[in-house]
C-alpha cells in the first residue's frame, strides 16, 4: 500500500531526500506521492517532522 501526503505538509522537502524510490516530487501546494513508485518502505513517514505521511 503507497502512502500520501495531507494538507498538513509543510513543503519543507524532508521527506524527498528520504525516498529511495525518488517517489516524492513537489506538488502546488504540498508534495506528492506516486502509488506507483511507492513501495510501503516509510523512510518518509519517519522524515516528515509535521507527520503528514499516511498511509493510502
């Protein structure tokens, strides 16, 4: 299951350095997820300092 991000990111870009899969890339406002891309690691949940990451 990917996870996603909610409208409590703060685009402070934490959690894109943090994917290995580079499944992370900036949104308008907040960043995205792609599904495809994600495989459940949560190396992002574990970055994300307003925990915004949840699973989808």
């Amino acid at each position: 299951m990917a996870h996603k991000i909610t409208d409590e990111c703060l685009a402070c870009d934490a959690c894109v350095d943090e994917c290995p899969n580079e499944a992370i890339s900036e949104g308008d406002p907040i960043y995205i997820i792609d599904a495809d891309k994600c495989d459940d690691c949560a190396t992002c949940v574990d970055a994300c300092p307003s925990e915004a990451i949840v699973p989808a």
